[in-house]
DNA sequence: ATGCTCCTGCGAA
DNA sequence: CTAACGTTCGCAGGAGCAT
C-alpha cells in the first residue's frame, strides 16, 4: 500500500552546486531558455522573494545588487544527474515510476510499516553521498498523499526532517495538518481551479478531502474527484513502471531576438524539425504529420500580433529528417505573412505509431526507403560521436541569428571531456 | 446512440 | 552594448461530423 515520492531539492541548482561548490550558501537561480524566467531558486534566493517564472530582466537590477548569481540551464547536464539520481533511487525498490526530471515515486508495498521513516533517511543520506544532491522523501498510502507528504517533509511539517510518513500520524494530527495547508498546494489542483474552489469556500486540503465527491465531479472533472478520492487513501492512480511511448514531440523555442524574414524563421523551422526528427528515430517510431507553428511576441501588446498554425500531412508515414523538414517548409509558406516581429516557432510531430508497425504502402519505393534509413542513421552517428549539430541539413542555415541567448550557462561537467575545466 | 477527429483548457515540472 | 516574459507532455471534454 505504502508509496514513497522522492524528489530533489532545488535540482537544477543543487546540479550546478555538485561541480561549483563556490554556489553552497548563496542566492543561486537557474533560468529556462533565452535566459527568460526563473526556473529553479536555491533557499537563499527563495528568501530574498524571488518567486517561480518571475521575468528575469525585471530582476536582474535587484540580483546583482543582491549578489543573487544567475546562471543558464543546462540541460545536458541536469539530465545526466537525472539518470544518475534515479538509477541510485531504483535500488531501494522493485517498482519505480520515474515522474519528472527530479522525482520518482517507490513502491514500498510489504516494507516494514514502522521502519518506513527511517528508510526515507536511508535514502537521502545515500543519494546525497552517491551523487551529492539532496532530496526529500514523502509517504502515504497513495499518489497524491505521498506528493502532499513530499510537501510536508520540504516545509518542515510535524518535525520532519526531510522525510514525512502520513503513516505515523493519528487521524487528528493528519486533519490538523491538513487543515494548513492551501488547497491549492495539492497535485492536481492550478491557479484555475483553485479560484473555483475557493468561491465554493473550499480552502484548505482537509476542505477538498472532505468535500463531497459527486458535487466534485460534476462541477470540476473525473480527475480532481479522483484526487478526493486519493486524498482519502484510496488509490486512483496506478504506479506506471514502463513509459509508454510518446503521443506528440513538440520542439520549439522562442528567438534570441524577433525576426521578421521568410528566411530566418525557415531556418528555426527547419533546425527544430531536424531535432524533432531525432528524437522521434530514438523512439523508434514515425509520425503521420507536422504542425508549424509561429507567433509574434504576445508580450508586446502595441506590436501587430500574429499567431499561424498548420497541421501537414506526410505522404506517408515517416522518420526521415528531409521529409518531415520539407514538409514543415511546405506548411510554413502557407501560414508565412511579412511584415510581423516573429518571436518564436515551433513544430509538433503528430500520429506516432511505431515503426515496426507500419507497413510499406503500393506506392512506396523500397529502396528510396532504405536510402533514407541508412543516411539518417549515418547522421545520428556522426552528431553522436562528434557533438549535437555537427552534421546538419543545408535548409537550417550556419548563422543562426535568432538563437537563443545562454550567457552564464556552466560547462557539460558529465557529457563532454573538452568543457571540463582545465586544473590548476 | 455511438464513435471518430480536431481543438481548447488545464495542470505539471 | 542592445533588448528583454519557458518548454514539453498528457488528459478531459466539447464541437463537429459520419454512421
């Protein structure tokens, strides 16, 4: 019955600690791509008040007068923890669903229900000391308790310590709990339908999960009754040991800077369906179509405004690179209208379905086909071995004025032996 | 009624 | 120095259409 959620603390920053111990005690944020928002926060800088997703250039005045340190994400980096971090976590259970980039739930079903607290312990002091990061455990007897247990354990509820058992608690100390903490700090539950509930004058967690579940379900969803349900230990939602293959692969970024030519933004169009492309060949699989996608900046509310999209579909289903980039361009001179500051673009593969499962259709060629398959693999091979982007198509362009800024990224400690650091 | 596809809203990290 | 506000994924549910 019992699960664990295991999740780290501040990952992004706690990675960049782990190689610049200079970074331990301070104000440290990580920013998303284009160094736009904030992303992740160290508690230091949690304290000086910066909040999730704030707009960095309203901050940065305030952060360096602070000493708030900025940096880049690094994505190359924080995935490879990642792995590291979960390969760690997947020792201290046969069943494990890795969530997100920095959590996973355990099943700890048939463990001793009186030691599972300290087997929490167990498992940060171990992740901590194998990998350096530190995370937070929380227990209970579902998915959406353990999150709320995880919740606990963080803010230093009930005298936790990192790890916090619903488990331990009397059915008093649970609802006293409960009863202080804001609805909408429940798994489930956004800034939506946390609005509409607090008009129902549902506030707290121990409001939701006494709330009746059929008034639930009809005014809300299926799912947020489930989360009622969940809250009330009953489970709703099953631990999922093996990723299903993916619906959708979206690739999209917003520009460096805005542009207005067809051919810049047939450039961004054609890069990103080329790291579409890869990613759908590493699943394995083929899409049936592409959406393009451009839009001008939304923020600019006195520039025209511009927002095209445009669903293509693919001849037949395929993997190829130059197929799914000829079709974005085909798509992309349709939905094209000059005269617009485009700030960002996009393209989502669509209608994927294994590649073994497709099968040649009357008008394919065989060997055109087998042609393709062996040049892409070549190209995977070559970007593989010599670093991402080596080998490219012609229609993504050398110049690339519309990339994205990363001015304080760190160097791929994990990934690349020519970005680590010379020692002195 | 039933079952699709397409599209939008919402939440999560 | 400029200008400057993320990305990717799944699910639910309604609209529109065909059977």
């Amino acid at each position: 019955m019992p699960l664990a959620l295991v999740d780290c603390n501040n990952f992004y920053v706690s990675c960049e600690r782990v190689f610049n111990p200079k970074l331990e005690g301070r104000a440290v944020v990580v920013l998303s791509n284009n160094d736009g928002c904030v992303i992740a926060r160290s508690s230091e800088a949690k304290s000086f008040g910066v909040k999730m997703a704030a707009p960095w250039f309203k901050l940065e005045i305030f952060s360096k007068q602070q000493g708030i340190i900025a940096l880049s994400s690094n994505y190359a980096l924080y995935g490879d923890m990642s792995a590291r971090v979960m390969s760690t976590l997947s020792t201290f259970s046969p069943k494990q669903e890795i969530y997100s980039i920095d959590e996973c739930f355990l099943d700890l079903d048939g463990f001793a229900p009186q030691s599972l607290a300290s087997y929490g312990q167990t498992i940060r002091q171990t992740v901590k000391r194998n990998i350096g990061i530190p995370v937070c455990v929380g227990i209970g007897d579902t998915k959406t308790l353990a999150k709320l247990a995880n919740h606990c354990a963080k803010k230093g509820f009930a005298g936790a310590d990192g790890v916090c058992d619903f488990g331990l608690l009397s059915i008093d100390e649970r609802q006293t709990i409960f009863a202080n903490i804001p609805v909408g700090d429940v798994w489930g539950v956004g800034r939506r339908i946390t609005q509409q509930l607090l008009s129902m004058n549902i506030q707290t967690v121990e409001d939701l999960r006494t709330a009746n579940p059929d008034i639930i379900r009809k005014q809300f969803s299926i799912v947020l009754g489930r989360t009622v349900q969940e809250l009330n230990g009953i489970p709703c939602i099953d631990l999922e040991e093996t990723e299903s293959p993916r619906q959708q692969i979206m690739v999209s970024r917003s520009f460096g800077s805005s542009v207005t030519s067809f051919t810049d933004l047939s450039e961004s169009v054609a890069h990103y369906a080329t790291l579409a492309a890869e990613k759908l060949r590493r699943d394995k699989s083929v899409a049936c179509s592409i959406c393009v996608i451009i839009q001008t900046n939304s923020h600019q509310e006195h520039e025209p405004q511009y927002q095209g999209s445009l669903i293509v579909p693919l001849p037949q289903p395929s993997d190829s690179t130059m197929k799914l980039v000829e079709a974005a361009l085909k798509g992309l001179k349709t939905i094209y209208r000059s005269g617009f500051r485009y700030k960002k673009s996009g393209v989502l593969l669509m209608g994927l379905q294994p590649k073994s499962t497709i099968q040649p259709t009357l008008f394919d060629d065989p060997i055109e086909q087998d042609i393709s398959t062996s040049l892409m693999q070549v190209m995977d091979a070559i970007n593989q071995k010599m670093g991402a982007g080596k080998l490219s198509i012609a229609a993504s362009g050398i110049c690339k004025p519309w990339a994205m800024r990363r001015e304080g990224k760190s160097p791929n400690y994990t990934t690349d032996w020519k970005e680590l650091p010379e020692v002195a």
